[in-house]
C-alpha cells in the first residue's frame, strides 16, 4: 500500500513535470504572434474555423470575440483590438475620423421563413413590398389578395400571421430591415433600418436560434434568419422577387451573384448595403460583414499577421465558409480588397 | 493566576492594555471599510448608470419615463414598457410563489415525517442553485408551448374579451378588467403571464428555504401549548408560526421579488420582446433586463445611454420596493404594539 502510493506521487510529479515541458513548448510555440479581433456574431463560426486552419498552418492565433458590431466597432475606435467587425459598414467621414479603412470578407443570406400548415420550402413566393406590409401588420392574414396574386396556383389557408422578428439588435435585423426600406416607401419613412427598430407588431426571439424556434411553435407566423439556421432547422424558407423581377430561391450561387453585381466599383471603403442588389441571379437579402482596421497600425506586426489571415482565408478558405452556409466572395471582388490592401494600408 | 498577574511589572501591563487598545481601533476600521464597500458599490454603480444615462436624460426629460415608445430608427425611447413589464412579471411571480412557498415551508417544518423533511429540503436549495438560463431553456422549449396550446386557449376563450368564437363569457363580460387582461390575438405563449409563472418557479426555491429555516426557529413550547390548546395545524401555522417569524418571512419574501426584478436570461427567453404597451396578460413584453440584454451589445448614442437610463430606473424600482418592505415591517410593528 505504502509503496504503491509512493509510486503513484512519483508518477504524479514525473506527470506534472513533463506537463509543464510539453506547456511550454507549445506557450513558445503560441507566442509566434496572437491577435485579436471583436464585433459580428454573423461571421463568428466561420472566423473559428479560418482560425484553426490558420493556426494549424502558421502557428499564429487569432482570438475573435463575438461581442456585436456595435461594441466591436467601439473597441477598435479604443485601439484594443487588431480588427474589428461589423455587419453594418461604418461612414467615410467615421472612417477618415479614425483613420480606419475596411473591407467586406464573407458573404451571408438572410432568408424569410414561415410556418404555414401544408406549405414546404421554395412553395411561397413574395415580393419586397409585400414583405415589408406583413412586417408592418398591414397584412394580417395569410388570404390576403395581396399574397394570393404572388402565389398562382397554392391555396393558402385562411390564418392570421404572426411576425417574429429579432429581439436583439444584429447584422441580420440591419440588412433585413435594409432591404424592407428599399423596397417600401412606407417602411422606410415609418420604421427606417437598423441593428434594432421599433417593430411595428409581432414577437421577438433571441438571436437566429430564438427567431427559428419562435416560428417552429407558431403556426401561421413568418420570420426572417441567416440562411444557415433555415438549413438546419428545415424551416420553409420563402422565394423572393428580386430587384430585377425574378424568383429566387435562396442559394449560394443566388447570394454570391448579389456579391457580384452590387456595383463596388463606386463605393468608396467598399461601403455599400447590397440588399436587393440588381443581377438577374441576385437574391434580394444578402449580407456581407466588413474587417475594420487602422490604415496606420499601432501594433504592425500584428496588424501584418492580421492582413496574413485575411489573405489565407480570402483565398483558402472558401471551402471552410461553404460548409458553414457562407459564400466566398467572388474572385473580382477579392483582387478589388487586395488592391484596397495595397493602396490604403501601410503594412 | 492571580499571584503570577501581581508579579508582572505594572508598565508591562500598561503596555498591552495599549497594544489591546490599537488592535481593537484597527479592526475597528477594517470592519468600517467592509461595510464602506458594500455602500461606495452601491453609490458608484447607481451614479455610473445615471451618468451613462444623462444624454438620454436630457434628450428626453421627464417624457422618458412618461413614454411608451422604443424607437431606434427615429432616436425617441421611453422607459414605460420595460418598466411595467418588469413590475408585472415580477407581481405576478410573486403571486404565486408566495403561497405555494408557505405551503412548501408549513408542510416540511410542521407536517412532513422526519425522514422525508431533509431530502426535500437539500432539493430545493438545490433547486434554488440552478443557473437562470436553463429556467430560460425550459420556458422557452417545454413551457410555453405546451402554455400555448393547453392553457392559453382556455384563458383566452372563457376570460378574455378576444374568444375565438367571438362570444364574450360572463366573466369578460362583468367583472372589470379580466377581460383586457385576459384577451389576445397571439397564438403563441412567450407573455407577461409566462414570464411571471417561470420566475415563480424560480424563486420559489428562495423564498420557502428561507420561510423554512425561520418556522424552524418558532419555539416547541408556543407550538405544543397552541395543539394542547385544542388547535388545529392550519390555526397553529397561521396564529402563532407565522406572526412569530413574520418579519423574517417578510424578508424572505422580497429576496425572491429582489431576484425577480433583476431577473434576464429566463425571461428574455419567455416573455416576447415587444416594444408595445398591452392591458392583456397574455401578450408579449419586455422587462427592464430584458432590453439591455437584448439591445446593449449593437446600441450606440442614445440608444446606449436610454439603456443605462434603464438601468438607473431598475435601481429607482428597486429601491422603492424595498422602502415599502421597510415600511410595512414598521407598520406591522407598530401594530404589535411592541
């Protein structure tokens, strides 16, 4: 007993010693360099897998904290963070203020969902305008003439509808009320966009989670969520018409071809809102989040490592964010970030 | 011993006694600064929400606490919403749990056979431990669903002045206000209501561990000459257990409203996050916690300093709530005639 108790003390330092070895190998290994970056929740599950793989490859990490655009703006005006990201893009003259420049890295969709008895995906078609009167509780039945009109040929049972709407301020709720004052007049004069707005009726779920589970218990009810969070809760996801008249139905070619055609060319920091974007192919809701960053770093190595990620997973790592329900930002569109790099940056 | 005492020379003694004096002033002031602690977190967190929320303050006057609207995109937020939410569910928490506590407490000190009070009593404390979210998780998931399709309709139907048949009950119909509080066109069950009976489940923890210890401390002798008496354990609970302990119970009581009020993660996920003033029961809300937690992280300006205003009001609520506890323990007092 004795002995098999001094033999497991040994055992026990001998283990704790060659944990402390291995520890430091890797605290060395780790001090390559470590950045930081804070802000959208939107890009958080694809910036974890980018960062693994880059870790993986470079030995460097990165710590992204999912905080919100709005406190990952506010963080990187402080200069505590390497990066900052934003669902919303900031103003030129912020920008200039600051001495920030930014750039798009992903690009999302954002589609409407219901749960109407009978009704599948891709079955319902809406238009902007539509959309926009059911959020704003002008239309309170699912057999309105309004979205009869739309849908030929599907009898939609009578049943008032319920709005679930994000109780949280997000990127989501930005681009999605975004893309409603767009299309209609009324929204935009009334309600206006933001991360969070004065809901005209309905009921607000947490997060893309809380908005998928509210629309699953509630029949009759509409929603709107990341694309991803329709996938994976078999929500029945609306089609819409896009800016040039078309139904779409919600996909990665249908979101990277909004990234496409939104016209970057003219907009100065890449600050361009590009909901109902006018390709052909265009879905009408789709969302990209920007990379803030000083233009004249505090930190240059870090910063260097940071335009070092971005590059890996701009150009490696589109597999990763197709995974996740993401779309890679098409090639045009990376060669105009990495001129951007080149002309704005200094690093 | 007293012979060796005598032997010491008299300045040795002067000296502890001065040694003694010293000790006692420095622990004197360390219990100071302990108790200066807890009143400079009160007084710097109270002052730094009032000072965060001074822009929403002065934007608004006294309309911030008049007004019902939360409006980002227009820059106008009043505090009506989340405040009567807030007070609501916290009301409604208390309505329930309340009675079942004292019946929890009654029964495991008064009761219960002695093999079963300790189990049940180590549960609830265990049940008082549970992390608020999964209270949240349970509302959410198993609560309100199952509120929304079994209670709801029955509610709406024979009380409120929104039946599906469109014929009023006799309730809706006569008594004054059931039937506002009562009526709804939401066909879902995150409301003020659902709100009110998660919270009741997690404060009843609280307040019946607390209502128990203190019923523990009512002296056999009062209970045995009472049930002597000819009384019965209803008469004994209610005339001599509960005004012996009633000031505890009191506070006991507004523990669990303290922890009511405060309340975020459970009933951001129950109560529906609508920015709109309801009579009814059954619509949804938003509580004071609730809309900070839900706008903080994406609000800039003024939207942040309403929030902080916020903030500062649920200190105000606070207060005012425990000043009136205060003030009814005097009251009660008083009439003992002690």
């Amino acid at each position: 007993m004795l002995t098999s108790r001094k033999y497991l003390t040994r055992s026990a330092r001998f283990a704790a010693v060659a944990a402390i070895a291995v520890a430091s190998t890797f605290g060395v290994a780790a001090q390559a360099t470590d950045i930081t970056g804070a802000g959208s929740s939107f890009v958080y599950p694809v910036m974890s897998k980018w960062s693994a793989a880059y870790a993986e490859k470079t030995g460097n990490h990165l710590n992204y904290q999912s905080v919100g655009s709005g406190a990952g703006i506010a963080q990187i005006k402080e200069g505590t963070i390497d990066f900052g990201a934003s669902d919303a893009p900031m103003k030129a003259e912020d920008l200039q203020k600051y001495g920030l420049g930014q750039f798009p890295i992903v690009v999302g969709g954002i589609v409407p969902v219901v749960n109407i008895t009978g009704v599948q995906a891709d079955q319902i078609k809406l238009d902007g305008v539509t959309l926009a009167d059911i959020f704003l509780g002008k239309i309170t039945n699912w057999n309105d003439p309004k979205i009869a009109a739309l849908n030929a040929g599907l009898t939609l049972p009578a049943g008032k509808i319920t709005v679930v709407h994000r109780s949280d301020g997000s990127g989501t709720s930005f681009n999605f009320t975004n893309y409603l004052s767009k299309v209609n007049p009324e929204w935009a004069s009334k309600v206006k966009f933001g991360t969070a707005v004065e809901w005209p009726t309905g009921v607000g779920g947490k997060g893309n989670e809380g908005v998928s589970q509210y629309v699953r218990q509630i029949k009759g009810s509409i929603g709107y969520v990341e694309y991803a969070y329709a996938v994976k809760n078999k929500l029945a996801w609306v089609d819409l018409k896009n800016a040039s008249g078309n139904f779409m139905k919600p996909s990665a070619d249908a979101f990277a071809a909004a990234a496409a055609t939104a016209d970057w060319a003219s907009a100065k920091d890449f600050n361009l809102i590009m909901t109902n974007a006018p390709g052909a192919q265009a879905w009408p809701i789709t969302a990209t989040t920007w990379m803030i960053m000083y233009k004249t770093p505090k930190n240059a190595g870090n910063s260097k490592v940071a335009f070092d990620f971005f590059k890996y997973a701009l150009e490696n790592g589109q597999k990763a964010a197709s995974d996740l329900d993401y779309v890679p930002l098409p090639a045009p569109l990376v060669s105009k970030i990495e001129a951007y790099w080149a002309s704005e940056y200094k690093h | 011993m007293p012979a060796n005492h005598a032997a010491l020379p008299i300045d040795i003694l002067e000296q502890r006694s001065h040694r003694d004096a010293r000790h006692e002033r420095l622990f004197r002031w360390l219990l100071k600064g302990c108790a200066l602690i807890v009143l400079a977190s009160l007084l710097g967190a109270a002052g730094a929400t009032l000072w965060g929320g001074r822009e929403a303050f002065s934007a608004f006057g006294w309309h911030f606490l008049v007004s019902s609207a939360w409006d980002p995109g227009n820059d106008v937020y009043g505090a009506v919403v989340p405040v009567y939410g807030t007070i609501a569910t916290s009301l409604i928490a208390l309505l329930i749990a309340v009675p079942i506590s004292f019946g929890i407490a009654i029964y495991l000190s008064e009761v219960a056979p002695a093999w079963l009070r300790t189990p049940v009593a180590s549960a609830i404390e265990l049940l008082a431990g549970i992390p608020s979210i999964i209270y949240g998780m349970w509302g959410l998931f198993v609560f309100a669903p199952f509120f929304a399709n079994h209670i709801k309709p029955w509610l709406t139907n024979n009380l409120g002045d929104k039946p599906d048949d469109g014929k009023l009950s006799w309730a809706a119909e006569h008594v004054p206000f059931v039937g506002k509080l009562f009526g709804s066109d939401y066909p879902f069950g995150a409301s003020i209501l659902v709100a009110g009976i998660v919270l009741a489940v997690m404060i009843i923890p609280f307040i019946s561990s607390v209502m128990r210890e203190v019923f523990q401390t009512v002296p056999t002798r009062l209970k045995e000459s009472a049930y002597a008496l000819g009384s019965s354990t209803w008469e004994v609970s209610w005339d001599i257990v509960l005004p012996y302990t009633r000031s505890a119970v009191i506070g006991g009581i507004f523990l669990g409203l303290g922890r009511a009020l405060g309340e975020t993660m459970a009933v951001t996920f129950v109560l529906g996050n609508a920015m709109h003033l309801s009579a009814s029961l059954l619509d949804p809300g938003a509580s004071i916690a609730s809309t900070i937690a839900n706008q903080f992280s994406e609000a800039t300006g003024l939207q942040k300093s309403s929030l902080m205003a916020l903030a500062f009001l649920l200190f105000v609520v606070t207060f005012v709530v425990l000043l009136i506890a205060r003030l009814m323990l005097r009251q009660l007092a008083r009439k003992e005639g002690r």
